[in-house]
C-alpha cells in the first residue's frame, strides 16, 4: 500500500517519521478521516478546510493548498485500489530534536501524510437493527472543536461501550450536578421528540461534517432542528436517537445504557434514506 508523506509517495518501509515527532511525543498534531466511495472522496473541500481553520488556530503549517492535496489524494486512492475506503489524513508540527513544550525553530517543517485504506468493517446489520450506546464521562480538555490527534479520551470512552456490546459512547459532562450529553467518541448525536429533531450545540465538541449535511437535509425535509445544550436525560426520554459520522453515517440507536429506543422510527428512516439518496 502506497502513503503520501512530506511531498512524495511512499511504500510501507520508506514510511519514515522521526521518533522526535510533535506528532509522537505531544500529540502535537490534528488528522481528519474522509469517506471514499466508488473511488470518489467525498466532502473533501468541507474537511480540508476544517482542518486548515484549526491549523490556522495552532499555528501549524499546512503544507498544501487544498488543490494540491486533492490532486495527491485522487492519486493515492487510485494507487492503492481503494473503492470503498477511508483517506486518513494527519498533519503534525513536525520533529523537533529536543522534545521541547516550546514552539520548534521556525525553519521546522510540519509533517504532513494520508493514508488511503480500505473501509473499516462495520456489521451491515446495525444499520438496520440499531446500535447500542453507553453513557461515559467527557474526560477531554477544552479543545474538542478542534480534531486534534490527542484522541486517549475518547479511545478510553469507547473502550468501555466495546467492553459492554456497545457500539459507541455517549459522553457526558457535568455541570452543577447536571449531566450534558456531548457527543460520541468519534461520532455526533441527534435524537427526535415531538418531531423535532435536536442535537448538543457545538460547545466544546467537533461540529462533525456529517452532522452538518444531516441538520440540512433534515430541514430541507422540512422539519425544525434544534441545537442546544442537552441534558442526558432529554436523550433517555426521546422517541429516536440516531448518530452521525463519515464511517457510520446515519446510524439508529437502539438502546442507550438499559433505557431502548423505537429502531429507524419513521422520522429516522426518512433522514437515512435521504441520506443515502443523496449522497451513496
Ligand atoms: N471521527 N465527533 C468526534 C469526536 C469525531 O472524532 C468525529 C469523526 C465526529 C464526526 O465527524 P465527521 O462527521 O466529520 O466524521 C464527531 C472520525 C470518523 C474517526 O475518528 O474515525
């Protein structure tokens, strides 16, 4: 399998990053995860650009304007075959010899590479018989706007829904002995009561790209979509629950800890298969 790093493509053993690495060492770096269907990227444009903001944000060269790193992910997909895949890309502040907290020199070059994979597998059946969610704290800091590749949290937080048949986490934060439903480990929520559909505003959590084209489509459907912030019982008391991310898409919820859900309710159904008419 051929990868993209610092300006060329490379084979597995020329894959060399430095063990001093910003990347390594701090997870000094951010990454982003891009659908890839039938050979075609999907959203590239929408995650590049997220990327580029929080680049901007901390200060970390981006190496390639969005054209150009288009063009060396089209090349990459096709170099490796990849139909239904994922491009992983992830951008770090480069090596820094001293392993230093402060900022490297300014002639460090940041480390920029993708990977294009096949897709992960995911049991086809979940689409249709709902998932299971477990409630866990949000242990993260206060940068979860951002996609930054400082990811132990979340690996902890969807370990345990593993360890418990779960498929996701549902992570929560307390504030004045209340809990706030944020959002998955790598996934964004959304339940529907009433009709209406709502889901956590982006305080503090990734404003997902998928999370995005489902409030569109959903108003497009004409339905009214609110964002606020939701206490985690408000997700135990509604009618469905769904998650949306690149790799799951909309996927229903059955049940989040022992409390069960209406699986692909009308209101779901509708969403997912607008979703998929759109854009699979
Ligand atoms: N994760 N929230 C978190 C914390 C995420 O890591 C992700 C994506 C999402 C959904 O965002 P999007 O719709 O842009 O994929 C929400 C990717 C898929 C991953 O870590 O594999």
């Amino acid at each position: 399998m051929w990868a993209f790093l610092d300006g060329e493509f490379v084979q597995e053993k020329e894959r060399l990053v430095q063990l001093e690495n910003r990347g390594l060492t701090f997870a000094d770096g951010l990454f982003e995860v891009i659908r890839t269907l039938e050979g075609r990227i999907l959203f590239f444009e929408d995650h590049y650009s997220r990327m580029k903001k929080s680049a901007e944000f901390f200060n970390i060269e981006m190496r390639f304007p969005s054209e150009e790193a288009r063009r060396i992910a089209v090349e990459l997909v096709k170099r490796n075959g990849i139909e239904d895949g994922e491009l992983y890309i992830e951008l770090t502040r480069g090596t820094d010899p001293h392993r230093d907290h402060r900022y490297p020199p300014k002639e460090t070059r940041s480390t920029f590479f993708m990977l294009a994979l096949p897709l992960r597998k995911i049991d086809s059946t979940s689409w249709r018989d709902g998932v299971k969610l477990l409630t866990y704290p949000d242990l993260r800091h206060g940068l979860c706007e951002h996609k930054t590749i400082n990811l132990l949290p979340n690996v902890l937080a969807k370990n345990f829904a593993y360890a418990r048949g779960g498929y996701e986490a549902l992570m929560f934060r307390e504030s004045n002995g209340k809990k706030y439903a944020t959002e998955g480990g790598s996934s964004n929520y959304f339940f529907v009561k009433d009709g209406v559909f709502y889901t956590p505003e982006v305080d503090n959590i990734l404003s997902g790209i998928t999370r995005g084209k489902v409030i569109s489509l959903v108003e497009d459907l004409g339905y009214e979509v609110v964002e606020k912030r939701i206490a985690l019982e408000e997700f135990f008391n509604a009618e469905e629950v769904f998650l949306a991310s690149t790799v799951s898409r909309v996927m229903p919820v059955r049940a989040i800890d022992d409390v069960s859900f209406e699986v692909c309710g009308k209101h779901t159904a509708k969403v997912m298969r607008a979703y998929e008419d759109l854009f699979f």
